[in-house]
C-alpha cells in the first residue's frame, strides 16, 4: 500500500460536506462510530443495501448489528483502530431482513487521536455468489465423476465377464485397443498379447478377406452384414459380426467373435429372413425377454442385460423376470393375469431395477404365443425415463377437484373437506388402477393391495363403470356376478 506524497497540497484541506461526499461515493456502506464503538451515523451507497438492512443503527453498539459469529472479527477491528490510523480490512456478517446474512468487508479509520472512527464497507454478495457458483460447480463435476467411474466400473466387469468374444478394433489402424479373456481364450492367446496386434490375423486367406470387408463397410456404413471366417491353425469357424462406436473424435469398431460348432444342415437351418430377424430382436433398442408360463425367462437380449446390469444371458435364465421388476410380486402378476386372459398387453408403465441399484422407468408390452399345449410370453421393454417429465399432467378433472376444494374453504368444516377430499383421492386410485390393468378387477385389487370383494365395494360405492369392451371374463367375471 502506498499513499499520497504531498497530499495536503494536492487536495488541500477538506471541509466535512466534501469528506462526507467522498466516503459515501467510495464506500457500499459507512458508518460513523464513537469511542464507545456506537454508531453516530451511517450512509448506504444503494438502495437495495438500504431495503436489506434495518438502517435504525444509530444510537447502538455496532456489535449488535452484526451475526454471533461475526462480532470477533469486529472487536479485532475496532481494537485495531484504537492503535493505528488505519485498519486491514476485516469480514463481518449482517443479519438482513430477509433472514440471510449479507457479507461485508469493512477498514476502519480513525480521524483525529481523540476523534470519531469512520468504518467503511464493501459489499461482498456478489463474490459470495460467485463463489457459491464454483463450489456447486465443483460439486457436480465431482458427481459426474464418480458416476462415471461407476458406470466404467460395470463395463469393465461386463466386458471382462461375458462369455462372448469380443475385440475393441481401433478404426484408423485396424489395432486391437481391447480384447476380453473370452477373445483371448479362443484365439488361442493371453488378452494383453492380443492388444497391439493388427487385424485380422491367423484366418485363411478368404476369411481375412471376409473381415476387410466387414470392417470397410462399418467404417463407411457403420453397419454390415455378418461373415465367416476359418483360423489357420485349427480351422475353427467364427461367425463374426461387427459394430462402429465413437468416442469424441476417436472411431472403433466393436468385434464379436462366435464360433461354429458345425455347419447347420439344410433342414436345421434357418431361412435368411428368419435369421435376420432373429439377429434384429437380439441388437434391438427395446429389452426383449421370453418367459415361460411361470414367468422365468428362457431368453433375453443384450439390451436387456444391460439394464438389469446382468453379465451374461446364463445368469439370467431361469430366473423370474419379476426380480428386476419395479414392484415385486405385483407388477409381473398383473401382466401375467391379462396376457392369459387378452393375450396381448400395452404400456404397461412400471420400473426396471438393475442388480447394481440403477432404476429405470419403462413401459413394457407383451404378447403370449403358443407352442404346443405350453403357451410362452414375449416381453417388449422400453426405457422412457428420458421423456418421462419430473411431474406428471394433471387431467382436467383433478384440476377442478382441486379449484373446487379451494372455493369451499371457510364454508365448508375442515372435517368435512377432508372426508371428501379421501373418497375423491380414493376413487381416483381405484380408477387408474382399473385403467392400468384394463378393467381387470382381479389385478386391479392385487395392484391396490385390496381384496376382491372390498375393490367391488368401493366400485359400486363410487358408481365406477367399466369399459365393456374389455371388461374380464372367466373367474374374475365369476367372482364380481
């Protein structure tokens, strides 16, 4: 800090008007204090300063307008100011009269050695802000990185534990970036001695061929139909099939090796069309899942396994599809008792828990199809947590519900507004429960976690018609005559 070389001659005596004008000018908030630390006077240099402030200071200790925590600070300054001329500057916290505590960093200066004591703040709201900014800042890149290395945590254990080959080509070069132990296993090599190595390597002539080919036209295409190819050494068949990711400005191509026991003959083997759109189902958007009657799938594909955050399509085989449903023990119930009964289902909207603890919000269709005498269900699962906003619409009907409670609100006794308010909420349960299952009042009392024949009670309580046209038959419409 440096100060004026010839200040008496540069800006001459001042009288207190100009002094007063110029700490006022200068300073976001000033305030005058006697011996005592009182205030004598006080000037804000804005008025939203002013409106945030209770500017009835004068005539009270000074310390008494600042938090509890704050009043340290301000002792150190005014003790300071009883030994210099001048002062550091020192934070301390008003209590405003918006409930906050407004910063505001303040120097002292003593006038005269017997004089008043002039303080003079700055404002320090929009620093604070400023610095709220970076800490949520911070905050959420620190979020986003460990949600990051989480999801790349279950890559890795995925793509380490699927039973699948499986090569990460870099595009460019044609280098292998990645390779899983199942890769390495069946060429033959340990994964780290894969990496680095070009490809394709150690297949016939016509097979290398094959793969160029494949490769070319993912590049170009970023598709293409699978191939085969033989390797040298064993004359093992590979069906290989490959797929473009980017990554930033990088291009890769992702390989699936599978190998082929034996060539298929001609009466076991599928026509083209079927098996294109069997490999379509496999590497579809949307989770396809075939369940039995019981509903324990037989099969699933990759989509699916990724959002039940499975390894691999053994570890799920076998188990009930009710395990990585939203709500155990009633959703897969509900879609179960419809299928049988109407054989198809549509929108079904529930949630799909994954075996690591994401959840997913999805609408599900389903079909049943028969083999035989064993009927099996196909399950469509679509994730729709992107579209899906954070609050649902309210229909026209809650929303003069609830303009028409508001209005009867001192006519009306408190009691008697509640008690209708829970038949309302009531009926409305029970009708979207009746809408999500397809008038199905079986399911809809098993969704509701009521008995049958209370369900049926509330329906005719609250006169609620069901749609005719898809209203059940067979036991349930037993149980309701």
């Amino acid at each position: 800090m440096s100060s004026f070389r010839a200040p008496r001659e540069s800006l001459g005596v001042l009288d207190a008007e100009t002094a007063a004008a110029l700490v006022e000018g200068m300073a976001d908030i000033a305030v005058v204090l006697d011996d005592q630390g009182v205030v004598s006077d006080i000037a804000f240099g804005s008025e939203d300063l002013l409106a945030d402030f209770d500017s009835d200071w004068i005539g009270r200790p000074w310390a008494s307008t600042v938090s509890p925590d704050s009043r340290p600070n301000l002792e150190a300054l005014l003790s300071e100011a009883r030994q210099r001329s001048m002062t550091r500057w020192r934070q301390v916290s008003h209590p405003s009269t918006r409930g906050t505590d407004i910063p505001i960093q303040y120097r002292a200066l003593r006038l005269r050695d017997d004089g008043p004591v002039v303080a003079i703040g700055r404002n320090l709201q929009g620093m604070a802000a400023l610095q709220q900014q970076l800490v949520d800042a911070q905050q959420a890149l620190e979020r986003d990185y460990w949600r990051f290395r989480q999801v790349e945590t279950r890559y890795r254990l995925l793509f380490r534990m699927v039973s699948e080959a499986i090569l990460i080509i870099d595009a460019p070069t044609q280098r292998v970036v990645e390779a899983n132990p199942a890769a390495g296993q069946l060429l033959g090599e340990s994964p780290s001695r894969v990496i680095g190595r070009p490809f394709p390597e150690g297949f016939d002539t016509e097979g290398m061929h094959a793969i160029n080919g494949l490769l070319a036209g993912v590049r170009a295409a970023g598709r293409a139909d699978d191939v085969r190819a033989h390797q040298l050494d064993s004359m093992q068949e590979f069906l290989v099939s490959a797929s473009l990711l980017r990554q930033e400005n990088a291009s890769f191509i992702l390989v699936r090796l599978a190998p082929l026991l034996s060539a298929p003959s001609s009466n076991t083997a599928l026509p083209e069309t079927k098996a294109r759109y069997l490999r379509v189902l496999e590497n579809a958007p949307d989770c396809v899942v075939v369940t039995d009657t019981d509903g324990r799938i037989l099969t699933a594909n990759s989509t699916f396994l990724s959002l039940a955050e499975v390894p691999t399509e053994q570890q799920a085989r076998g188990e009930s599809l009710d395990r990585w449903l939203g709500r155990p023990g009633v959703d897969l119930n509900v879609l179960m008792a419809n299928l049988r009964q109407h054989t198809t289902v549509r929108l079904f909207a529930t949630t799909l828990r994954g075996e690591y603890g994401s959840t997913t919000d999805v609408e599900i269709s389903a079909a049943s199809v028969r083999n035989g005498d064993r009927p099996y269900f196909g399950f469509f699962i679509r994730d729709v947590g992107r579209r899906l906003s954070a609050e649902q619409p309210t229909t026209p009907e809650q929303t003069r519900w609830l303009d028409q409670l508001t209005e009867r609100v001192g006519r009306v006794p408190l009691k008697e507004l509640v008690r209708e308010s829970t038949d309302t909420i009531e009926r409305l349960c029970i009708e979207a429960a009746l809408k999500l299952t397809g008038d199905n009042r079986a399911s809809a009392a098993e969704l509701l976690g009521l008995s049958r024949q209370s369900l049926y009670v509330k329906i005719d309580r609250y006169g609620i018609v069901a749609d005719q046209s898809s209203e059940p038959s067979g036991p349930d419409k037993k149980d309701r005559s």
